[in-house]
C-alpha cells in the first residue's frame, strides 16, 4: 500500500492544485473580486500565490521521495515514484503557469 502512495501522491497533489487553482481563478471572476494589495490588482496577487504554494507543495514531495527515509525497498518503485514525482512537480508548473501569466477573467 505504501508503495502505492509513493507512486501516486505527487500525480494526485497535482490533481488537487489544479483543481484548487482554477477554482480560484473561477471565484474570482465569477465574484468580480478586484482591488489591490501592495501594488498590485489583488486577483493576480491571489492566483500567483496559488501558483506558487503549488510547486512549493510538490518540491518536498520530490525531496521526501529521494530521502532513504522514505524510499521504498524495491529499485523499481523507487524509479517510478521519482518519475512520478518529477511529472507531478513539472505538471504543475507547465499547467497552471496560464492561470498566473495570462489575463485573469474575460
């Protein structure tokens, strides 16, 4: 079970951070939040935070994956829970850099 768990879990926190992030993005313009915080318009500020509190969510992952502490026994899980860590880690930044670089609504 637990070598599943290594596997999967950088795949599945992408799956959350994208949902999680284009959610916001869909409050946001759904809601029309606006406004400004410390120069700059507040829904970019949001949904760059978001961006990065994502790959700061998949970088321990990676690193716990390379830890002996918590490396599975078998070489074979050991490579593909890193390849699976280094797709979540790379997903994330490739899926939701859209959301913090482009226009936030219409």
């Amino acid at each position: 079970m637990r070598d599943i768990i290594r596997i999967l879990i950088a795949p599945l926190v992408w799956l959350a951070a994208f949902s999680a992030v284009y959610g916001l993005h869909g409050l946001i313009c759904g809601f029309g939040i606006g406004g400004e915080a410390f120069g700059l318009p507040l829904p970019r500020l949001l949904l760059v935070a978001a961006y990065a509190a994502a790959i700061l969510v998949q970088l321990p992952i990676l690193w716990a994956l390379y830890m002996p502490r918590f490396a599975s026994p078998s070489p074979f899980v050991r490579f593909v829970s890193r390849a699976t860590g280094w797709v979540g880690l790379i997903a994330t930044i490739w899926s939701l850099l859209p959301v913090a670089m482009t226009s936030y609504c219409g």
